[in-house]
C-alpha cells in the first residue's frame, strides 16, 4: 500500500492544535472508531440484503468506511503528536514501538 499520510502537515496541525487536551483527543479517537464500526456495519448488512440495524446517517458505503478510517489514523497520529510535543524526550520510544508492533505483526 502506497504511503497516503502527509506527516509533515499532521504535524503543524497538532502543533497548532496544542491546546487542546490529550484526554479530549483519546476520547475523540473512540468516536471515530465507533463510526468505522457504524459505516462497516451498514455497508455489510447492504451486502448481504439485510435490512440495517446501524445508525440511521450511516451510509453504508466502502468510501463512508474508508473516510472514517481515515479519520481515525489522523486521530491517532495527532495523539503521538502531541505526546511528543509534550514529551519530547519520548520520541524515540515512540518510533521503537511502532517497529515493535509491526515486528509482532508479522
């Protein structure tokens, strides 16, 4: 898969984004994943002729998955972004435990 992140503007994003809590981003990183859970849900049940029990915005489309997704991994990198704002010393743990969990993905 091609790399499709632009971390360089994610990061002035979270950089201008620095007053905002870290608990509000964790938290908003939940609902972001439970609309990829909704969008998932709805595009499965059209799939497979079901009538859908999934929130009624949902679209049930692969591309209302798709941006959902993407939002979440937008979330999750301006977490990392800002731990390493705050914490700047931590930033090469960071990078060790991304290469840690993709090893054990393996």
């Amino acid at each position: 898969m091609k790399n499709f992140i632009d971390y360089e503007k994610l990061q002035r994003l979270s950089e201008a984004d620095k007053d905002v809590p870290l608990y509000k981003k964790v938290m908003k990183l939940q609902e972001e994943a439970g609309e990829v859970a909704q969008e998932f849900l709805a595009w499965d049940d059209k799939q497979n002729g079901i009538k859908t029990n999934s929130s009624k915005s949902a679209q049930g489309t692969i591309e209302a998955v798709i941006e959902e997704t993407c939002d979440v991994i937008n979330v999750a990198i301006d977490i990392l972004n800002a731990l390493e704002i705050d914490y700047p010393e931590l930033s090469g743990y960071i990078e060790r435990r991304f290469q840690e969990k993709l090893d054990k993905w393996k």
